[in-house]
C-alpha cells in the first residue's frame, strides 16, 4: 500500500502537534509548581473552620530546589499568610512532595475551598543568584490524599 502525499502531509501534521503539545515538561509556561489539595478533618467554630490541608505538589521548575518554603495566603485582596509548611529539605525537578498542615480558615473560604476554588498556595525558594523567587501552584481537588511514611518506615516489597 502506497502512501500519497496527502496522507504523509497529515502523519507529519500529527506528528509535529503531539511534538508541539507533549514536548515542553518543564513549566515554560510559567506554572512551575502543580498538583491536588485534599481537605479533611473539619470542623467549624464560631465562624472559623479548623481542619487539615494536605498538598501533593510536583516541581516543573526545572531546577532542584533546597528549602523551598509552602505558604498558604489569604484571598485576594486580603493580605496575609492562613499558614505555612515547614521547608522541604531538597525537592528534585520533576518529583513530587506531600504535605500536610493543620489551618483555622474563615467559614466562607473554607465553603470556596471546598466548592473547587483552590487554596492560594505558593512556592518559596532561592534562586540560583541567590534571589527569592515566589511561585503559584495551580491545584485541583481531591478527596483524599495518601501520605506516604519515609522510605525507611515502609514496610519491604513483596518479591
């Protein structure tokens, strides 16, 4: 069976899209940071809602990162941090990390929280130059995040 011209246009075509929409895996399109939210252990208090954000967020940076600091911010225009994680030791390009931190949140926030408007979640680290870079995680949600124990605390794989 012989190709014809027109049909070797359009393999090149869907080759070169798959190329052009698959290729760029590092976030050269500025989302440099990832991943899901999960919201549990709630419970409301006079207006305020306490519970549990747990973060799985991956690095498209780019680059490894040393003490990257997670800091949760309050709604736009409000300023000001709702909480902080501690600092992530060494994160890799292209790895993920999970997270979990104990916050207390306005009942409404914690309502748009939970109706799928994310969490205002950035990324803090120096850079190579030494400057502080501050970075947007985009996050979608989901029910339930599993955190895993440390490599050293998990139990053997089964052969």
């Amino acid at each position: 069976m012989r190709l014809t011209s027109f049909s070797r246009a359009g393999i090149l075509a869907l080759f070169a899209l798959s190329v052009l929409f698959t290729g760029p895996a590092g976030a050269k399109d500025g989302r440099d940071f990832a991943g899901h939210y999960s919201l549990t252990n709630a419970t409301e208090k006079s207006g305020q809602v306490e519970l549990t954000l747990t973060l799985q967020l991956f690095n498209y940076s780019g680059a490894d990162l040393k003490q990257a600091v997670v800091t949760v911010r309050a709604p736009h225009p409000v300023p000001g941090v709702l909480g902080s994680f501690a600092p992530i030791k060494l994160w890799r390009s292209g790895k993920d990390v999970v997270v979990s931190q104990q916050l207390t949140i306005a009942r409404d926030e914690y309502q748009r929280w939970s109706a799928r408007t994310q969490p205002r979640v950035f990324v803090g680290y120096s850079g190579e130059d030494g400057h502080t870079i501050q970075g947007w995680a985009q996050l979608s949600r989901l029910p339930i995040i599993p955190v895993m124990p440390p490599r050293a605390a998990r139990p053997p794989a089964a052969e």
